[in-house]
C-alpha cells in the first residue's frame, strides 16, 4: 500500500475531526504531563513539528519506566492524527505515517501483554484471598498448630502464669499472621492494574475478613498487655519494698528483671505497656 493509500485509509476520526486549533475535548482529568505536552504542542506553528512532537511523545509514554500510560498516548495519537489531512510534504507525512503505525502496534502489544500480567495476578490475589477466607473459617482447628517462639524458662512469673500466656500469644500469633497477609493483599490490589468493579471486591471480601480479624486482635492485645503489667506491678511491689526481709537476692532479681524484658518483646503487647 502506498502513501496515498495509506492517507486515504485514514481512521474516520482523523477525517472528521477539525484540524484547527486541535485540542483534547476536556472529558476527563488530564495528567500533569499531557497538559505540559499540550501547551507547548499548540503553540508549535508548523504540523511537522506538532507531529514530530507527538511522535516523540507517544515513544516516550511508551519507554517510561513501569507500566505506559496507555492513556496520554492515545489522547496524543487521537488528537495528532488530523494533521495527516493537512497539506504536508509527502515524505515527511509517510515518515510519520510509519512511526504512528509502528507506535499504535507497539502499544497494542505492550497492552495486550500488561493485561495477561495484570490478569494472572489478579487470579494469584483471588486465590490468595480464598486462602484467608478458608483459614478464618477454619480458625479453631489451625489454633493448636500454631508455634509459639521460644519464651525464657527461668521467669517465675512467667512459669506461674504459663498456660495463660501462651494460650493468649498462641491465639495472637494466628491473628497477627492474617492481618499481616490482609495488609500485603490490600498493597498489591492497590498496585495492580485492573477494573476498578473487581479491585472492589478484592477490596470488599479483604475488608470481611478484616472484621473477623481486626478487632478480636485488639482485644487480645488489650488483655495480654493488662495482664502482663499487672504482674510487672506486682513484682515490683513485692520486691522493690522499703523492707529488705521482702527482697530476695539481687542477683535472682536481676535474672528475673532480664528474662520479663525478652518476655515483653515476644508477646504482643500494645505500646503503653511494652514503653
């Protein structure tokens, strides 16, 4: 196919659309960049630099680092394609006419492969999600598998009190696991690209899930952290008195002193009572 040909088969909204003057019909928000590009791209007086500066415009959406924005180069193409029906030197507009061609496929491709990358971790967030959802409804029986970390053996409050400690700990390290999990979910649905109906219900069933999670884990947070000062208090009370007979020896103190602070950094316990 020929020059002329190529012109003649032009987009009917090339052929159409005004060439004066041309701009953006203002539709929606332009980008910080495309509106720079605009005003220094209508006050170009020849339509081989407009057309140069979009060429050179689309090639630059394209090249950006992360993903093209698709949609400043298809504002550009639309909006530059008019000008192939003004009187221009015919080498100069088949030139042109080729890096428009080649552009438009480039980006076709790029956007064909952008979604196939999109749609495959979209599924990954959807599995993931289904994951969290199976595991809160199977709370009760993942409990007793769940580690604890290794607590000091040689605390005396903390061996008085083991049972309760850990049942509340084991209970919050689950719960920690699933909020963290929801928390990364919700940052990579963010990221992704993808229509904004189904980011929604990632966003939605996320947020179910946090209802079951969120505010059981405050509760357990509140009542690990009461229960721990409480018995912090109490040894102090009863072993920091103006009456030496109460005191046991300082060196035993000093192990127990040491062992409640690597305590009070493996449970979860809220910010007044770990400071």
């Amino acid at each position: 196919m020929n020059t002329e040909q190529q012109f003649l088969e032009l987009p009917k909204e090339a052929a159409d659309s005004p060439v004066k003057n041309q701009k953006i019909p203002n539709k929606k928000p332009l980008s910080g960049i495309l509106v720079d590009f605009l005003s220094k791209w209508e006050a170009l007086p020849a339509v081989e630099d407009r057309l140069k500066a979009s060429v050179d415009f689309m090639r630059s959406t394209l090249a950006q680092t992360g993903s093209p924005s698709f949609k400043d180069f298809w504002e550009v193409r639309k909006i530059s394609l008019p000008l192939f029906k003004e009187n221009i030197n015919p080498i100069l507009r088949s030139q042109f006419w080729g890096e428009f061609s080649e552009l438009s496929a480039e980006a076709r491709r790029l956007k064909e492969i952008l979604d196939e990358q999109s749609s495959f971790a979209a599924e990954q967030i959807h599995l993931a999600i289904q994951a969290m959802e199976a595991d809160v409804e199977n709370y009760q029986n993942l409990l007793p598998q769940i580690e604890l970390p290794a607590f000091p053996v040689h605390s005396k409050i903390f061996l008085e009190k083991k049972d309760f400690y850990f049942s509340l700990q084991q209970e919050l390290e689950l719960l920690n696991h699933l909020a963290s999990r929801i928390n990364s979910l919700r940052k990579e649905t963010v990221k992704i690209e993808m229509r904004i109906r189904q980011k929604n219900q990632f966003f939605e069933r996320l947020s179910l899930i946090g209802d079951k999670v969120f505010p059981k884990r405050k509760e357990l947070i509140k009542s690990l952290s009461e229960a721990f000062l409480l018995d912090v208090e109490d040894f102090i009370a009863k072993n920091f008195t103006d009456f030496p007979e109460n005191r046991i020896p300082v060196y035993v103190l000093r192990e127990e002193i040491k062992s409640l602070q690597e305590i009070a950094k493996i449970l979860t316990l809220n910010t007044h009572c770990f400071t």
